[in-house]
C-alpha cells in the first residue's frame, strides 16, 4: 500500500458511505498515536516545549489544510495542540481523513 503521506486530498462529494469497521482498522495502524473516535473522527493529541512551538505547528498545518482543500479542527494553547479530522460531508471518515493524519505527521 502507498505511504499515505505521500497521497493527495480527494474532495468529497458526499453521497458515499464512511469508512467503518475494518476499513477503519486498516487505516488507523498506517497513523499511530492516532485514534478513532466512535468511527467518527481521527483525532491526537500534540504536545510543545511553549506556545510559540505550538502555534508554529498549527500555521504549517493551517497551510497544509489549504493546499489539500482538507481542513481539520485544531484547539492549542501554551504547549499544547489538538487536533481533530473527520469529513463534513459525510459526517464520518473517508481516507482522505487519514492521508491529511499522515501529513500532519510528517510536519
């Protein structure tokens, strides 16, 4: 299977369904520290030395998110980030959600 940080972003259209079960199984072991929240959404949890660590990481994520069209929810403060992706068209997964998880990685 491809390295999914090395994939792009694919917009949802809606009318499809979320990923669940085993898809969703597959996918988390590819983004460890990860975790699936009632085959909801992704989320993790980021930790910094300070704040400016922190907001650092959520400006290179905020530009990612506009280079993909894939936009997560982040909430940070002093030395800290979390950061939650899930499809709002769906309401639910999709594997774009994972390969934005595998580039924020990366980060």
């Amino acid at each position: 299977m491809t390295d999914l940080a090395e994939r792009q972003c694919v917009p949802c259209r809606g009318g499809v369904p979320a990923l669940k079960g085993s898809e969703l199984e597959t996918l988390t072991a590819q983004v460890p520290g990860w975790q699936v929240v009632n085959e909801h959404h992704l989320t993790r949890d980021y930790q910094f030395s300070n704040f400016r660590e922190a907001l650092d990481f959520i400006n290179r994520i905020g530009e990612l998110a506009e280079e993909q069209g894939h936009h997560p929810d982040i909430c940070f403060g002093w030395g800290k980030a979390q950061v939650s992706i899930w499809t709002h068209k769906i309401d639910g997964l999709t594997e774009s959600d994972f390969v934005l998880a595998a580039k924020i990685d990366k980060l």
